[in-house]
C-alpha cells in the first residue's frame, strides 16, 4: 500500500470507486463515475488509479479480522477477463490466454487467485496475481508463492483443492511439506501403481465410487476418486491426508463435499465479473489496472460479508434491487404523465 506522510485532500478515495464497481452494472470508466459524483472530476478519478499501490495483503489484512483463519479450505485456480477490444500493443497486462468458458484462447488479462472458505462458510478472496509475462514466472510459480505467503501472513488451513493444472510434482509436495492435505484433479494419463511398482496410466485403473488408494509416482500414496458426466468423459481426482494411514478413513461423502467446496472459486469468477466490474475497465497502464483489479475483488469480500450476516441473500441482490428501484421510477413517473395528460 502507499505510504502516507500526510492528509490526503483526493476526491476520490478507494470506498467511492469499490460502491461505483457494486453500483454501476453496465457503463464502465472514469467518466461514468464523474458523471455519478457530480463533485468529482474524470482526472481525479484516473489519478486516483494510476497512484495507489494495493497489494494482495492489503486485502488480506482487511478481511483477516471477518473470518476464522484456521481449518478451512483453501482453492487455487485461474480465470481471463476478456478485454477483446483492447489493444495489445499499448494495454498492458493484456495478452493471449487460454479460457475454459471459451475453450480457446482470448485476449484479456489473466487472474490467479486463492479463495478460503472457513469453517462458518465464508469464503473470500485472500490472494491474487494477475499474470505479467515480464515476471517470467508460470502459473504454478505464482500459485506457490501465494501459498507460502498466506500462510506466513496467519492463515490455517487444513486442505488445498485446485484443478488439474495445479497437480504438478512441485506443487504436491509442497502441500504435502506444508502439512496440508489436499484434493486436485490430475490428468488421465498420469502414472500411478496399486502395488507401488507396477505403474500405469490413472485412466486405466479400476476404480469404484469409493476410490482406490493408489501409489501416485514421484509422491507417494493418495485415494483416486472418478467423475463421469454426462457427455461420457471421465475426470480424475485425488485426495491426500497428511495424518499417517487415514487414506481408507476418506468417503465418497467427504470428496463430494470437498468438491462442492472446490466449486465457490467459479462461483466467485462468475460474481466478480457480473457484479463486481471487474473487467470493465478503461485504463492501460499497468498500476491503474491493478488498482481496479484489487477495488473490484474488494469489492466481491463486502458482498460475501454481507451475505455471511444475513444484510442480503446473494452477491447479486444488491444491483438488482437499484435496476428494480429505477424501473419502477420510469414507469411510474410515466404512468402519473399520461394519467395527468388524460385528466
């Protein structure tokens, strides 16, 4: 975060920009907002975007005293806002990613985030990165760092659920180093054995609804669970208990539950795209992006906050009732017009 020497006389502060993402479902921009606050100018809007310094523990520290840091379930996944009108060559952060809503790659920016469900069911942002080729890191470089970096800011997590991309040799064993245990898919092909000798494919395992402990190759013992859907592919998960022999104490009941869990992070992409405007920005630099970025996820923690204590029933109620409330009005003022004119 910025450091502050003295009172700052800025019109337009974090809270003004976080309730404009919540309020404004449709028009983007600093322009939008001056238009909103007739006291604020688009310049000091723009300012306001290009000269914070927010970081991901800064939103870590706002939320820490709201949730329970120990024994809940931490998720790590990714997901692009599109900016498919933006050019490459002057937005930064912009670039080409592979999104699995378009099945393709598309241009927009790239976000990695770990989400935290705590043991009341909050569940929270409380990590990000968005992806900057220039830091010549990958996914699950990042993906470690702020898995080390939660847990050295306070939290205490019991299990760590990511998708497929997130399997890897590294990132296993350092939950498994971390004390964590863990459910997250693997690919079809990766090599596993029953008798911890004779290793094969996963996909070529017999697998009841129960799972099967199995010897993943390069770690050590997990319990494989199989997914089918309904297009008749078949998915693979595996889940480990760091606790010695506790692998057959693990039921199908517990894995759909961790999935379920795993589940609120698409939830949360979903939500901070529709209802917290996080795509719908207008800047280029790489500063005033992410200082959107970290309003709009901050945003989305006061909704699940509200939410957790019962002041709305869903993320989205809030821009729902102001469209209704606008509605209303238009029609209204329109029915009392003609009613005068017929009068």
């Amino acid at each position: 975060m910025r450091a502050i020497t003295k009172p700052s006389t800025a019109k337009c502060d974090l809270n003004t920009y976080t309730l404009f993402l919540l309020a404004e479902s449709k028009y983007p921009g600093c322009t939008r907002l001056a238009e909103i606050m007739k006291n604020l100018s688009h310049d000091s809007i723009n300012r306001f975007l290009l000269r914070e310094r927010y970081e991901p523990k800064d939103l870590f520290e706002e939320i820490k005293p709201n949730i329970n840091l120990v024994g809940g379930t931490l998720s790590g996944d990714d997901t692009v806002i599109d900016k498919p009108h933006s050019d490459l060559e002057i937005a930064e952060l912009i670039g080409y990613y592979y999104s699995g809503r378009h099945h393709r790659a598309v241009k927009g920016v790239q976000l990695i985030t770990l989400y935290y469900t705590d043991l009341s069911g909050k569940s929270v942002p409380v990590n990000y990165r968005i992806y900057n080729k220039q830091d010549n890191k990958t996914k699950n470089d990042y993906l470690r760092e702020m898995i080390t970096e939660v847990m050295d800011w306070g939290l205490k997590p019991k299990t760590m659920t990511t998708d497929a991309w997130y399997s890897s040799q590294e990132n296993l064993k350092l939950l498994k180093n971390k004390g964590l245990g863990f459910l997250t898919g693997v690919a079809k092909n990766r090599s596993c054995s029953i008798d911890g000798k004779n290793f094969t494919q996963v996909q070529n395992l017999e697998i009841s609804e129960d799972g099967l402990i199995v010897y993943l190759k390069n770690f050590g013992q997990v319990k494989v669970f199989r997914k089918s859907f309904k297009n008749e592919t078949k998915r693979y998960c595996i889940m480990y208990i760091p606790e010695k022999d506790t692998l057959n104490s693990i039921s199908i009941t517990e894995f759909k539950e961790l999935h379920s869990i795993h589940w609120g992070i698409e939830c949360y992409h979903r939500a901070i795209k529709q209802v917290c405007g996080i795509g719908r920005f207008m800047v280029r630099t790489t500063d005033a992006i992410k200082t959107h970025f970290f309003s709009a996820i901050r945003a989305f923690t006061q909704l699940e906050l509200m939410r957790a204590e019962d002041l709305i029933e869903n993320w989205y109620e809030i821009q729902r009732n102001l469209s209704l409330q606008v509605a209303r009005d238009f029609i209204l003022s329109h029915l009392t017009q003609k009613l005068g004119l017929a009068a």
